[in-house]
C-alpha cells in the first residue's frame, strides 16, 4: 500500500466511479479499491487542520481487531483521502442476532485482548457505535479510528474506558429486546450498563446471560435470536 496521488479532482473522480461503494459518514465516503484496500474519500471540516503526521499516527500499530490508516489520497499537495485495509465484514449495525453465542464470547474475548494491548500503548478509543464495528469468522474489528488518541494516564484506566463504551454501544446488537428483558432479570449484571466492571468484560456477561438462558428453557441455546423467541412464547 503506497500514497496515491492527483493532479486534479477530476483525475479522483474518474477513479471514484469505478471504485464498489461501501458506506458513507460525517467524515466522508468509503471505498473499496482492491481486495484489500479501502479507501475514505474525506469531507467536512474535520481534517483540514489534520498533518499528515497527526493523521497517520497509529499506522505502525498492528493489532489485527483496529483498522488504522496506513497510506494517504492527495491531489496536489492537499489531503484528500486515505488509504486502510478493507475488511470484510458484517456491520454490527445489522445486528447479531443469528450468530452462534459461543462464537460471540470467542470473538468478545478476542477483542479484549486486542483492546488490552492498545490501552498499554495509552491509546484512547473515540466515536466507536455499531456503524463503526465490523463482525466476521468470530472477529471484531474497529473501523473510523482517526480520532482515537494518545493519553498520558494509567492504562488501567484507559483500558475500563475503552471496553465500557465498546460494550455501551453494541448491546442493541447483540441482545433481542425480549434477552435483553431477561438479562435485566438476572441480580449480577442487571446494572451491567452502569457498572465499568461489568461493561469491561463483555464475554462474562454473554456467559453468565447463557448459563441462565439454558436453565430458563430447559435446553441449550445457540443464538439470541432463537432465545428471543422461545422467551416470547413462554
């Protein structure tokens, strides 16, 4: 992966139309511009002030769950773009319903781990939501992270901030409103969406949810969804 660069926005554009559109946001648009490489065209405000140094700070740190930028767009002299890998995988947005649970405390645990390792390095997470997190073959994987930054603070500390508005932010996803009803039911992690503890260890909570969902029904489940119905039925 190498910096691309224009010597107009036409030159861009010509290449744009060509290019399988993937998603757009308040930061811009995303494309994929080869099997393994995307590309957000950037709009709006927000990087106008941003070097190329402040943009591609985190480009050297390889933790497979977060997906930094790794190259630059220019036309002329003026950032336009940037380049990161292309994942391909199921937007949280969508919702998990469907996924085996097992593979969803596999892939929770995965991301603990992966988010341990950037709060050592004192890397602070930022404007993470469903849109912004990607699901495929028991992964996560953290999109949209060129506003996460560097803090000078236990990494304890950044490391409970970090998972806890993971966690905060994709319960929706994982857990049917009728699970979710049960969930609240259950005395340890009722309060887990207040409780730093708790919204740190996301697998804990799928796990101990499991436990009582398979005691509940009499049988052991495999998917949120398929507990959202039987929950529904009793």
């Amino acid at each position: 992966m190498t910096d691309l660069h224009f010597q107009s926005e036409e030159y861009l554009n010509s290449l744009i139309k060509n290019l399988q559109f993937i998603g757009i946001g308040s930061e811009g648009c995303c494309y994929r511009l080869s099997k393994d490489v995307a590309f957000k065209h950037l709009s709006g405000p927000a990087y106008e002030k941003k070097n190329a140094e402040e943009i591609l700070q985190f480009k050297d740190i390889n933790i497979s769950n977060y997906v930094f930028v790794q190259n630059l767009v220019y036309i002329k002299d003026e950032i336009v773009g940037v380049l990161m890998r292309y994942i391909n995988g199921k937007s949280v947005e969508d919702k998990l319903y469907q996924v085996q649970i097992l593979n969803l405390i596999k892939a929770f645990d995965d991301l603990i781990s992966a988010t341990k390792k950037l709060s050592d390095l004192g890397i602070s997470v930022f404007d993470v939501c469903p849109v912004n997190m990607l699901y495929n073959k028991g992964k996560f994987y953290l999109i949209d992270t060129m506003d996460y930054q560097r803090k000078d603070i236990d990494s304890n500390i950044i490391f409970k901030d970090n998972m806890t508005m993971i966690t905060a932010n994709i319960h929706h996803a994982i857990f049917p409103f009728p699970v979710l009803n049960f969930l609240n039911s259950i005395p340890e992690i009722k309060d887990f969406r207040k409780d730093k503890e708790l919204l740190s260890n996301p697998s804990y909570i799928i796990r101990t949810l499991l436990e009582r969902l398979n005691s509940y029904l009499g049988h052991e489940v495999k998917t949120f969804g398929e507990a959202s119905k039987k929950l529904v039925k009793n």
